[in-house]
C-alpha cells in the first residue's frame, strides 16, 4: 500500500487529497464499525 501511495504522489494535488480522504473514511468507518 505504501508503495502504490508514493507512486501517487506525481497525481494532481487535489485529486491525490480526494483519494486520501477517501481511504481514510472507509478506514475509519470500519474501525467504528468493529
């Protein structure tokens, strides 16, 4: 995962945010869940 994050690095700031946003809601959401 790490390595797939770092080769992201080269994508448009905002877009890179978004997705980060995103794994981290679902993250968090199934850390709640559990």
């Amino acid at each position: 995962m790490h390595k797939s994050v770092a080769g992201n690095i080269d994508l448009i700031p905002d877009e890179n945010a978004r997705i980060f946003r995103k794994q981290k809601y679902l993250y968090m959401r199934r850390e709640i869940a559990r």
